[in-house]
C-alpha cells in the first residue's frame, strides 16, 4: 500500500525540518567561554588566525605560551623588554676581563726617593732627617704625574736651601706652600722650577703632605 500525504503528514514533517534547522543554527552560535583547549584540534590554530598583539606578555609568564611553542627567529630584538634580561654571562666575563686588563696597565706610585741617600739628591748644608722616629725626607712621582714630597727635617737656622728635586720632580713654575714650622709656627715652602726646595724656617719644617704637578 502506498503512504497517503496528508495535509497533517507534511505540516508534521515541516515542523521536524525546521526544528531541526533551528538547532542546526543554534549550534553555530557558540556560548561565550563555551570552547577551551579540549574543544580545538592539534595545529588547528594557526599563525595567520592569531591577532597582532594578541598574546600578551602576562599569557607567557604564566606558563600559557612555552618556549616549545614559539618558532626559532620568530621574536625579534624589538619585541623584548630588555630591562627584563639579567646581564648575559658572556658579557659578563668579558666585563671582568676588561677590568681586569685595566688594573693591570695601572701603574703603582713609585717607592720614595729618600734625600741623602746613594744615588739620591743630597741635603743641602747644614740640614738633615731628625732622629729616628720621625718620618725621613723624601719625595716620590705617582702615575698621574704628581709629585709628592714627605718628611720632617731641620737646619741650624743658617740655610733656607733644603734640597733640589732632580728635572724630572720640578714644576713648571715656582709653587709655594704653607707648612709647619720650630715650634708649630707657620713657615713657607718654596719649590723652584729649578728643583730647588727651600724654607724660610731655617730651623725646623714638615713637608708632609706637599704635592704639585711635575713639568711635562
């Protein structure tokens, strides 16, 4: 026997098609936060479906995004954040090396030229060192070119020449400095671009402390 249609039979059958439809529709339309990893194929996501500026450096520090993920050369020098890299060790040792090699080349301040010793300039007469204890006359060049002078001497009151520093020690021109005198009183210490180191405390100076630059 051949089905009859009737007019119930395809109204029954329009209302199944568009029930059917309608859910079809709906399930196109996703519900918000309905689809999460489990829902997305493996390498269904490509690099052409990711928004510029999509992925956000909070998404990789939580783990979101591992380093398995990103593509060798595929993060350039101008996307990192450079005040977040630690110091590359590398760099650090060449650093170290750098200073190391620039201690080295620095010279250390040559040892004192004690006045009146072989080889050394002489007093001038009638002074000398003060007896032992007291710190010796002398005077040395350290690696920036200036010249220090040292030492506690005395006279018998006759001559102001103390010594002469040889050419290499001699300023420019003619320095003068205050310095202690006999008795704490207040004495000047000539020294010459001649060399020559004079006081005008015949009896006792300190010239401790004194420093100028030599001549080029």
């Amino acid at each position: 026997m051949r089905p009859r249609f009737t007019y119930a039979n395809v109204m029954a059958t329009i209302a199944v098609f568009i029930a059917l439809g309608g859910a079809s529709y709906a399930a196109l339309k996703l519900p918000k936060n309905s689809v999460g990893t489990k829902q997305i194929k493996n390498n269904a996501v490509s690099t052409a479906k990711i928004k510029n500026g999509a992925v956000a450096g909070a998404k990789i520090e939580n783990n979101a995004i591992t380093t398995a993920k990103i593509a060798d050369g595929a993060v350039s020098g101008a996307k990192v954040n450079v005040g977040s890299l630690g110091t590359v060790p590398n760099a650090t040792n060449a650093q170290i090396a750098q200073h190391a090699q620039t201690a080295d080349a620095i010279q250390a301040p040559e040892a004192p030229h004690l006045v009146g010793k072989p080889g050394e300039p002489p007093f001038a007469p009638n002074w000398e060192n003060l007896p032992e204890g007291a710190v010796a006359a002398a005077f040395y060049k350290d690696r920036e070119g200036v010249v220090h002078l040292q030492g506690i001497v005395g006279g018998d009151g006759t001559n102001n020449l103390v010594f002469t520093l040889p050419p290499t020690y001699r300023p420019a021109q003619t320095q003068a400095f205050p310095a202690l005198g006999n008795g704490g009183v207040l004495a000047l210490i000539n020294v010459k671009s001649s060399g020559e180191v004079s006081s005008s405390d015949k009896d006792l100076v300190n010239l401790n402390g004194l420093t100028f630059r030599a001549e080029s």
